[in-house]
C-alpha cells in the first residue's frame, strides 16, 4: 500500500501542477494580460461621440447637422467613423494621452454641397491627442493645430 502511494504521489502533485494555471500555455499573445490602466487613460470606448466644433489658429468649424459626424472608438485598436453621407472605419493607437487616428477608409458617397466631410476628415489625421473636459471628448490637433470638441448623449 505504501508503495503504491508513493508512486501514485508524484502523479497527482503534477496533474494538479498542470492545471492549476488555469489550463495549459497557449502560445503567442493569447494569454497576455491586458495592459494596466493608468489614471491618464480617458479614452471611453464604445461610445458614439457627436463632432461638436473644431477651433484652429485660423477659425472655427462648427458643422451644421452634427449628428451626421460621429467617431467611435472601439476595443482593439478600431474606430467606427460617419463622415456625413460617407462610413467607414479605421485605426487608431494611443499611448495615456498620445492619439493617433488612421488610416481611415470611407465609402465614397457624393455628399451635398454645405457638407464638412472633408474637414472633418482632415482633422481626425491631424489628432495627436485627447482629454475629457467635463463630459465632453477634446481630441488635440497636431502641434499648433487647435483641438475638436465630440458630445455624446450618454444616460
């Protein structure tokens, strides 16, 4: 009986070993932890932000039907885009505060006449930044660039 034990001991002290990570190894990133979050990280995923403004050294956009300009970032590095009549999607890569938006690709719809499209557009490549203020998503533009203003109705 002793015996037994003794070889049965070594057996279940590995089996237990084995499995006691939670399964087995897996190679690659899959069992990577996710990155900590630091106090600085202000991002608010999966949140549809309405473009409100955007200010430069040069003046000032603020579009009308803003509800027809919308970002949202996504898990994993993706963000959902409307561009008026045009939507896509595209990257994006941040670092605290650091934020880079891009490339974006669009359907190629023809948008009317008064549409910001393109400006809204050309700002989001120019994002180097962002911050909340208040409730309010401010994505900075490149050095000296000005900043856009996204609201979100969220309850």
């Amino acid at each position: 009986m002793r015996s037994l034990l003794v070889l049965t001991l070594p057996i279940v002290l590995a089996a237990c070993t084995a499995t006691s990570s939670g399964g087995p190894v897996l190679p690659g990133l899959v069992n990577a932890p996710p990155p900590p979050l630091g106090a600085e990280d202000t991002l608010p995923l999966g949140v549809v932000w309405t473009w409100h403004s955007t200010q430069t050294r040069d003046g000032g956009i603020v579009p009308d039907g803003r509800e027809r300009y919308t970002l949202e970032f996504r898990p994993g590095g993706t963000v959902n885009v409307r561009a008026d009549c045009n939507r896509g999607s595209g990257t994006y890569t941040r670092n605290g505060n650091a934020l880079g938006i891009g490339p974006i690709a669009l359907t190629r719809m023809a948008c009317p006449a008064d549409s910001r499209d393109t400006d809204f557009i050309k700002g989001l490549g120019a994002v180097d930044g962002h911050s909340m203020v208040g409730s309010d998503l401010v994505l900075t533009l490149k050095p000296d660039g000005g900043s856009m203003r996204f609201t979100s109705y969220r309850p």
